[in-house]
C-alpha cells in the first residue's frame, strides 16, 4: 500500500491561496451567485468551489483560475486579450534559454 505523501507549503503559497479564495468568495457574494450556480457555471462540482473558497492547495489550478475568471478577479495586470502579447513575450524568452537545466559538471584537477 503506499504512503501518503503530507506536502508542505511556504507561507507566501498559503497566504496568496488564502487572499485568492477570499477574493473569490467576495466576488460571488457582490455578485449574488450561489455556490451551486458558479459551480454549474464553471463545470466543476459544488464540494470543488467549496474547497477553492477554503484555500486548498490541492485544487487544480485551471479550475480554480476558471472560477476566478466568472466571477470577475483579475489574476494578472492584463486584460485577456493583451494576455496573448505576455504569452508572446514569454515564448521567446523561452526560445533564448537552454531546452533543459542541468547543474555544472566539476572538472576535478588530477594532475600531479
């Protein structure tokens, strides 16, 4: 049988999955949804929004981004169609770097 894995995360991770919940909850409340409704509307279930609203660091982050999207909490600076511009950025930052990192070999100097 396996051994459940107990992940740990750094208190930046929680507080921002704490402040990203409340923003979200917030939002579904101003905006008069029910749980049952934004859950409805974003394909997942209500247990789901449930835990995205309690900050669970296990919920997938697609779902989660989703539900922020519906209600309206900007996850970033851009608006959606300026997105595809960073994501162009990105892309070619990435093209510059090497395909994979790998760490330094150490050239040991045997030479005596």
């Amino acid at each position: 049988m396996p051994k459940s894995v107990t992940r740990t995360y750094s208190r930046y991770t929680e507080e921002v999955l704490t402040l990203l919940a409340g923003l979200i909850r917030a939002a579904r409340l101003e905006n008069k949804m029910t749980a049952q409704d934004l859950a409805d509307r974003a394909g997942i279930s209500r247990g789901m929004l449930s835990r995205i609203e309690k900050a669970d660091p296990k919920c997938e982050i697609g779902a989660t981004f989703e539900v922020a999207r519906i209600v309206g909490v900007s996850l970033f600076e851009a608006e959606p169609g300026r997105l595809a511009m960073h994501s162009k950025q990105v892309e070619y930052k990435l093209a510059l770097l090497p395909k994979s990192a790998r760490k330094e070999k150490k050239v040991v100097m045997d030479d005596f």
